[in-house]
C-alpha cells in the first residue's frame, strides 16, 4: 500500500479507498495486460475475442523486438565499416629465383607472406615473425635479409633467392649436402634460414666484411676461423 493510499484512508476514516485500491501502479509494458484488464475473469483463454487480442499483442510484442534489433544493427553499421576500411592493392613485379613474378597485394605484406602466401614458396620458413630467429632468411642480391621484417614493395628490381633456389633435388648446393652429411639440424624447421644464412656469410666473408669477433677490423681477413665461423 503506498503513502497516498494510507493518506485516502485516513481521509475516509479508516476505509481503504476504492479508487485507489483498483489503481494500477506504473508499470513496464508488458503484452496480455491490457486484455486481462479487459477480462476480468483473469484468463486470458476464456473468450474467442480475447484468444484473438492476445494474438494480437504477441504479434505487436515481437514486432517491436523485431525493429528494436534492426535499429540496434544499423547503428552498429557505420562503425564496422570504419574498423574495416576498404583495402587496396599495388601490383609489383618480384625477381625471385630467376623468375618474374607479378603480384597484386596490398603495400603492407612482407616479402615473407609473398613468398609464402602468395607465391607458395613454402620452404622459407616463418617462426617468430618478428626479426628474432632467423628461419625466415633469404638472400637479396646476395646479401641475407630477414624476410619477416620487410616489405615485399621494398625489393621491386632485386635478385631475391630463397631455400627453392639455392639448388634442386638432383643438383643441391655444396652447403645443402654439408648440412645433410654433417647430419646439421635440430628439428630441421630453421634449417633453410641457416643454409641461406650460411651462404651470405661466406659472401660477407669473401667481400672481407668484418664480424663482431674479428679482431682487426680494418685488416681483412684472410682465414675463415672457428671462431668466425662460430660467430
Ligand atoms: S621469422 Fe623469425 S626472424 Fe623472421
């Protein structure tokens, strides 16, 4: 009973007030209420007109869910499509064991992806992906890159080999049949990022640049060294 109703009571002397007491508080809405206040017999199935009103509600009811929903995704619209702005892509030309190769990527794949991705030269691996192990090394006009962390755009117009490209089956390169004689591999994932890692050293060396452990930087070396070779 709420403070108004005690208030009418008091008024009356006692006697509740009918008025009040047969007064619906506020109320959500809810589907039915209307026809059980236009049934007072309390079912909502007693009558064919109310059976007929009840239909009607529900339909109204889920009406109204129904272009609450549509509403609620088309304010949700505009910001997807923000989120995702439209791609664009750039066709290049890559010089990739010997081969021209024409692509249409977007500017922001690695020469990694396009190798792998879209070119399906699998054997240049993907391990960290981010500059730290070195499966992903290939050779750029000679010189040993980390695939991962370039841009294929960046090497438009430049010799890139990979693993495919430093031998064949039948013919292999004299690192590949070290590697194989020597039994060089761990779990064998890295191993093409090591033999073309391998291969632009002995080039760095022969162009007689110097490592972190040449002990005179200025003088070239003449011996690749264990401790070269470590290094
Ligand atoms: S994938 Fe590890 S350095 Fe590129």
């Amino acid at each position: 009973m709420t403070a108004h109703s005690l208030l009418q009571m008091r008024n009356n002397g006692g006697a509740p007030s009918k008025l009040n007491e047969s007064k619906v508080e506020p109320n959500t809405y809810s589907p039915g209420k209307d026809l059980a206040d236009t049934n007072p017999g309390g079912s909502l199935e007693s009558t064919p007109t109310s059976r007929a009103q009840a239909r009607q509600a529900v339909r109204i009811h889920n009406r109204a869910i129904r272009l609450a929903q549509g509403r609620s995704m088309k304010e949700q619209t505009p910001s997807t499509q923000n989120r995702r702005a439209p791609s664009s892509t750039i066709q290049i030309t890559l010089e990739i064991n010997g081969a021209a190769h024409t692509l249409e990527i977007e500017p922001r794949v690695s020469l990694l992806d396009a190798l792998r991705e879209h070119l399906h030269l699998t054997g240049t691996k993907k391990g960290c992906n981010q500059g730290a192990c070195g499966a992903c090394t290939v050779l750029c006009n000679g010189d040993r890159i980390l695939s991962c962390l370039t841009l294929a755009i960046q090497y438009e117009g430049m010799e890139i080999t990979t693993i495919e490209g430093l031998g064949t089956a039948g013919e292999l390169h004299p690192l590949q049949v070290e590697f194989m004689e020597q039994d060089g591999f761990q779990c064998g994932y890295c191993t093409p990022g090591q033999i073309c890692s391998a291969v632009g050293m002995i080039r760095e060396f022969r162009n007689g640049l110097p490592s972190a452990v040449t002990k005179d930087v200025s003088a070239r070396p003449v011996e690749l060294s264990e401790e070269e070779i470590s290094e």
